[in-house]
C-alpha cells in the first residue's frame, strides 16, 4: 500500500467502527422503516406484503384517533416544559443566592433526575390510588374535593402525567438555569444595582435576557424530550382511560406491537420523526448551538 | 425592610414546598418497601410503622428480582464499555484528525433526538431474522449504538479543550495515532471518561422501551421486570416498591458522583456547569 492510502487507513479507522455501528442500528432501520411506510405490511401476515404507494400515509391523515394523539402530545409537551421552565427559573434564582444548606439542597433535587421513568409511573400510581393513595388522604385533610378514582378520570389522568413529568423534569431545569446564572459575570449586576434597578427589574433585564442560550438548550433537549414521552405514561396509565392520556409514542407502539400494523406505525414514526427533527434543526439554529 | 422579610418568608416557604414535592415521593417508595401488607393498604397511610423485610424477600425470592438487576448490569456494563469506547473514538478523529466534522456532530444531535419507535419496529423485524431476540446481544448492540451520539458529542467537546502540546511531543518522539490514542488521549480524559460512562450506564440502566420489546423471559430487565409486578389491577405494592428501590438506589449512587459534571452532562456539553 502506498504512503498516502496508508495514511487515509490510519486516519478514518478511528471512526470506522462507530460508522458501523450507526450505520447497522440507526441508518438501515430509517430505511427499512421509510421502504415498510409505503407497503401494507401487518407482521401477522409476513407473506402478504405489497406497496401500496401513499395509502398509509393518507389513512393517518384522515385517522381522527392519531390526530387527536398528535395534539394531544403537543398539548402535553408545552404545558409541562412551561411549568417546568417557570417553577426551575424561579426555584434556581433563589438558589443563585447561595445561603447555608444550598448545597444539600441541590444535591437532593436531582435525585429524581435518576430515578427510572418506569418507577417514577408506578410510584405516581400508588400516590394517586384511589383507595390507599396518600394524595386524596392529604386533599380529604384539606377538604378540597377531589373525584374517588383520579386515575380513572381523564382529566384528572392528564394532570397527573403532568405531574410525573414536572416532578421528575424540574430539577434539570433548575440545575441548568443555575448554572447560567452563575456563569454570569457579577459586574453587570454591579453596575445595575448602583444605577438603582429594582430586584424585579434586575431579573427580567439582566438575568433572564442573559440565560437565552442556556434557557435555548434547556428547551430543545426538554421538547425533544416530552414530545417523546413514553416510559411514565406506560407505567403509570398505559395511556388510559381509554385514550385519553396517550402520547405519540404509546399510540405508535401500541399500532405496531400490539396491533402488528408494521406499515401505518413505520409512517406514523416518520412523521414525527420529521416534526421533530425539523424543530431540532430549527432550534439547532436559533440559538447557533454548533458555535460559529 | 418589611418588604425584605415578608421576601425572605416568601423564598423559605417556596423552597420548602419544592423540596417537599420532589422528596416525598422518593420517600414514599422506599418506606412503603418496609412496610407489611396491612400497613400498606392501611388507610389513613401510615407514616409510622414497623419495618419488614419481607417484600425484598418476596421480590427477590419469588419473583426473582435479583437476577433482572443482574441482567441489567450486564448489559448496561457491556454496552457503556463498547459504546464510550467507539465514541471516544471517532470524537478523537473529528476533533483531532479532522475527519467529518461539523457533519457528524449535526448527526450526533440529531440522533439523540429521534423517537425510539422509528427504530424499533425494524430492529425488532432485523433481529427476529438473524434470530438474536431475547438474547444478550441485541440489547448490547442497540444501547452501545445509542450511546455513541451521546459520546461523540460530550468527548468531542472535552477533548477541544484539552492542551495540545503533549500530543505534539508525543508525535516529535513518533509516536503514530494509535500509540497517541491509548498513551495519551485515553489516559488524560479520564475524567471526561467517568462522567459521560455514568451518564450512559444510567441511561442503559434506565431504558424500558427497547428491552420490553428485544428481550423477553431470557434477558429480563430490571425495568421490564418491575412492570411484570402488575397483574391485571392488582398491584402487589410491597414486592413492587422493593424492586423499585433496589432499581433507584444504584442510579442515586451514581448520580451523586457525577453531581459536579450535571450540567455538562444533561445538556451534552453545551451549557458549562
């Protein structure tokens, strides 16, 4: 071999084997899935496959059920990243302030950051139960109505997704304002502070207009992440009272591995993959993510 | 100053109402582990009672819980070994051999935010072919893959900042790439190394959508097997919240010793904590 195929060799073996492994678990499936989106493909009957050109697609369209689930999980994910964004911004500011006991604290709030997503569902299923459950024994102390079966209550069932999901979310938020706030250089603050600003003003001038590319980072990996919402919801209502509580992943799952319709699940996977991908490369942009 | 100490109350209370509500359900797990049946569906809920170890026998005995922790570990260990070593890797070739580049770091990012399902319905029909379900393998092969972007990413940023003049010594003596990947790179990005392993050990540890459907009876995962805990709508919460307590306590441990690399951790590097 020549010196210069030698140096090519040496050069691109390094990143060889993770092209093949990318290449055999992420890009043939995207291709597979893409070539099964177009064909009438049920896993029951593997010998009656055929192209079917746009149909699955076209169905998923007009299928109220997926659409409802689409909304659904667009609703879902812009409540708890807002809930999540808001209560972190104001939990970490305070906590920017650095008095005793700061640091037990923020060790403590990310321990549900660990906690597995399938844990975290059923946990939420034993403080809700209906008869046992610790939340309607505080609500009854309160006297605050609350219906006898919560997680049999659509409503209710959909607030408490919510709730797994700020629970085990917020404190990401809150550790990675902090750290944006800290990262702040103090002579701004210093200088607002002897011009005479308010506490109020210092925050929505200074901090927050700061934090915009934390904050940017924070929501791209938080959507990206609702929107995919699975492991909770399963565990905790497996996306019931009937559909009520399910998430775009559930639905598609469920199409494929309990239905067996490998074809509309294939398609139903690549549109949302093409929704959040084009919000990824959007945001990706915004807020220059790869530097310059 | 009236208005300081009605402000200072005010954050007090705040942050004792947020440690409440992200604490207590941790503690409601694990205290309901100790409890005895009848404690359990005592109502109202006892907060004092007589612990018992009998659901941890129950989880480990019967429902054979131990060897789904076991199972876990394999393969989150396996993985995490295979995939931090292939991502460091090719982040050694973008960063210091120029190879790819900003191409694959949009790769990178890109693949962390696909949704899992796009993939496994295809690996599912793949691996049924090869028949590698419910084996090892499959779980090792995906997780280590879904690893790398993760990797890549993290190693690509923490090497840019490592000082290149050991690496320039070190190619004056002749040393070849190889010889400077293992000597040196390897070595100096220990730290590096040990934060982005524990993320990705807890991320495999964690997983349930692709073990719940890879593997089955053979390879039972932890989280697939706290899920076999409910039959129909009986839920045996004492053995259940014992499994789930044995799942947490690892992931706590872990989640500690990376506690100062969080930041960089949870946002791939892009915020510095």
């Amino acid at each position: 071999m020549n010196k210069k195929g030698e140096y090519f060799l040496n050069k691109f073996s390094f990143i060889l084997p993770a092209l093949f492994f990318i290449g055999a678990v992420v890009l043939v499936p995207i291709v597979l899935s893409i070539f099964n989106s177009f064909r009438n493909y049920k896993l029951t009957e593997p010998n009656n496959i055929g192209f079917i050109g746009f149909e699955n697609y076209l169905e998923i369209l007009k299928d109220k059920i997926f659409l409802e689930t689409l909304f659904r999980t667009i609703e879902l994910t812009i409540v708890v990243v807002a809930i999540e964004l808001i209560v972190g911004l104001v939990i970490a500011i305070i906590l920017s302030k650095g008095f005793k006991g700061n640091g037990i604290i923020r060790s403590l709030i990310i321990l549900p950051l660990a906690v597995t997503p399938i844990v975290n569902g059923l946990n939420m299923r034993l403080l809700f139960d209906a008869r046992i459950g610790v939340v309607s024994y505080f609500f009854n102390l309160l006297n605050i109505p609350i219906p006898e079966a919560m997680l049999a209550n659509p409503k209710w069932a959909f607030g408490i997704v919510i709730i797994a999901d700020v629970w085990k979310w917020t404190p990401f938020m809150v550790i990675i304002i902090l750290a944006g706030i800290l990262g702040q250089p103090r002579e701004i603050y210093e200088a607002a502070l002897v011009d005479g600003a308010s506490m109020f003003k210092l925050y929505t001038k200074i901090t927050i207009p700061l934090l915009k590319r934390v904050l940017g980072v924070a929501l791209l990996i938080r959507i990206t992440d609702a929107f995919r919402m699975f492991d909770q919801v399963y565990s905790l209502t497996g996306g019931g009272p009937g559909t009520s509580t399910e998430t775009l992943t559930i639905h598609i799952y469920k199409e494929g591995f309990r239905y067996l319709n490998a074809g509309s699940a294939s398609s139903m996977s690549l549109i949302m993959s093409v929704i959040l991908i084009t919000f990824v490369l959007i945001m990706v942009k915004k807020i220059s993510l790869l530097g310059d | 100053m009236k208005l300081n100490k009605f402000l200072l109350f005010l954050t007090i209370i705040i942050i004792l109402v947020f440690l409440i509500f992200e604490l207590f359900p941790i503690y409601w797990i694990i205290a309901n582990s100790f409890k005895s049946y009848k404690d359990i569906v005592f109502f109202p809920p006892k907060f004092v009672f007589k612990p018992t170890f009998d659901n941890y026998l129950t989880a480990i005995a019967k429902n054979n819980f131990l060897s789904a922790i076991l199972s876990s570990a394999i393969v989150a260990f396996i993985s995490v070994t295979i995939g931090v070593f292939v991502g460091t890797m090719a982040a050694y070739a973008i960063v210091r051999l120029k190879v790819g580049g900003r191409k694959i770091l949009i790769y990178a990012i890109s693949s962390r935010m696909i949704p899992p399902v796009l993939l496994l319905l295809p690996l599912y029909i793949i691996f049924s072919k090869i028949k590698l379900i419910d084996t090892y393998y499959v779980l090792i092969i995906t997780y280590s893959t879904l690893l790398l972007s993760f990797t890549i990413w993290q190693m690509s940023s923490f090497l840019k900042e490592l000082p290149r003049e050991m690496e320039e010594a070190a190619i004056i003596d002749g040393c070849n790439n190889w010889q400077l990947f293992f000597k040196i790179i390897l070595p100096v990005s220990r730290p590096g190394l040990t934060a982005v392993a524990i993320f990705s050990f807890l991320w495999a540890w964690n997983d349930f959508i692709f073990s719940s459907i890879l593997t089955g009876h053979n390879v039972l995962t932890a989280p697939v097997a706290n899920t076999y805990f409910i039959v129909d709508y009986f839920i045996p919460w004492g053995p259940m919240t014992a499994a789930s307590t044995l799942i947490m306590i690892p992931a706590f441990i872990f989640i500690l010793i990376v506690q100062k690399q969080m930041v960089r951790g949870l946002t791939m590097g892009a915020v510095k904590g």
